[in-house]
C-alpha cells in the first residue's frame, strides 16, 4: 500500500491509526476530522485515492498525540466558520433525531468538534515535586471527564450523608437485607466524618448538623462554615461518588 512504501522510503512520517465510528457514521467522523484540520477526506465516493494525493489534500494540526487507544488532535488547522457550520449542522441533527443512540453518538461528535482540547504544562522545583504534581492533574483530568459524563453533586461527603435519608425505612426491607441497608446507611457518614476529624472538629456533631440541613448544604472544611456546596464550588463528579459507594458495597459483600 502507499503508506507501507512511503515508510520504508522514508518520503515523510506517518503512522496509521483506526478510522473511528463504523458505517455511514465513519464516513461523517472522517469529514469532522477533515473539517477539523482543513482537509479533504481521500475516499473513491469523491474521486480520490492514496495513490493520487497530495499534501495540499492533507489537514494540519499543531500537534497531534497517539496512543494504543486514541489520537488526540491538538489545535487543528480548519477555518473556524467551516468547523461552526458542522456544529451547527450537528446540533439540527440532535434535535431532529428520535433515536437515544443517534443522539447519543451526534453528541459524542459534537463535542469533540466544540469542545477543543486543552494542553496543561506542568513545573516544578524537584522531579519528586513535579511528579506529585502530575498525578494531582492527571486526577483532575479524570474528575472533570467523569463530571462531564454524569454530572456533579455536592461535595465534602455531603451528598452521601444526605442520600442516606432515602434509607431510613430500610427499603422495607426484613432480616439480613434490612441488616445491609442498615450498614450502607451507616457508612454514608463516614467520609464527612472524616473530614471534619481532619480539619480539627467533633465528627458526630457536624454529620448531625450537616444531616438536618439544606439539600446541597454542608461544612466548609476550609473555612469551619456551613454553606451550599455548589456555590461555594465544593462538589465531586457523581460518577466518582456513585463508583466509590458500588465498588465499597463490592468489597464488603
């Protein structure tokens, strides 16, 4: 193939990787690529080939990143007003659409065009410094994927304390399952609780505080105050929340 002689030649690099999407919905991720980077998808539909191109076909990007399970396209070379009409064109696609999955999949589409991608540089004083500092960005990367993918709650434990309302009957619930409930229940405290032992305050009387509050409503470690997690910008990803409680209830069974 065409890309197997250019490597051995050496005419410039290249790497190939797996086009995403099957179908009619590849052919569509392919022309976002291309608008994206200000090509030309190759393809026979519209006359062109391999063997045929050249480099003003070709998109640009500032750089691009590519690993065993995705390529990353940084700052692509596209006319912004092209890239904006193919959002556009998306969006009338979404509200168009009956199907969950076809929306579903127009979204994942729609933001990998809209949502740009951002490079975080990371320095320190000392390697040991440096790499305590890149595996708290690489959490923080995580926490706003996940943030992104189910939302957010209230943060500080809040959010658990206060689901363990809805357990206060014990699902009506008998014998050792009742017993179950009972135990999530009790454990739904324990994160608070720790963190108000950490920031110098009795456990149990800020859990009963917070548990007679506001929905949302919870201590500020920081600050000792008791305020709405949400606007003070104190909250974790649901999915980090929702993870943690599964996979501890996993554990213990």
């Amino acid at each position: 193939s065409p890309l197997v002689v250019n490597k051995i030649r050496g005419t410039f690099k290249s790497v190939a990787v797996k086009a995403p999407g099957f179908g009619d919905r590849r052919k569509a991720m392919l022309q976002d690529l291309a608008i994206l980077t200000g090509g030309q998808v190759i393809s026979e539909e519209v006359g062109l080939s391999l063997e045929t191109a050249d480099l003003a076909l070709l998109g640009q990007a500032r750089k691009v990143v590519i690993t065993k399970d995705e390529t990353t396209i940084v700052e692509g070379a596209g006319e912004q007003a092209q890239i904006d009409g193919r959002v556009k064109q998306i969006r009338a696609e979404i509200e168009n659409s009956d199907s969950d999955y076809d929306r579903e999949k127009l979204q994942e589409r729609l933001a990998k065009l809209a949502g740009g991608v951002a490079v975080i540089k990371v320095g320190a004083a000392t390697e040991v410094e440096l790499k305590e500092q890149k595996l708290r960005i690489e959490d923080a990367v995580r926490n706003a994927k996940a943030a992104v993918e189910e939302g957010i709650v209230a943060g500080g434990g809040v959010a658990l304390l206060q689901a363990a309302k809805e357990l206060e009957d014990d699902l009506g619930l008998e014998g050792d399952e009742a017993t179950g409930v009972k135990i999530v229940r009790e454990s739904l405290s324990a994160p608070l609780k720790q963190i108000a032992f950490n920031a110098g305050l009795e456990p149990g009387v800020v859990a009963d505080k917070v548990a007679h509050l506001e929905l949302g409503h919870g201590l500020n470690a920081a600050t000792g105050e008791y305020v709405d997690m949400m606007a003070a910008g104190i909250n974790d990803p649901a999915k980090v929340t929702r993870s943690a409680l599964q996979n501890a209830a996993s554990i213990a069974g």
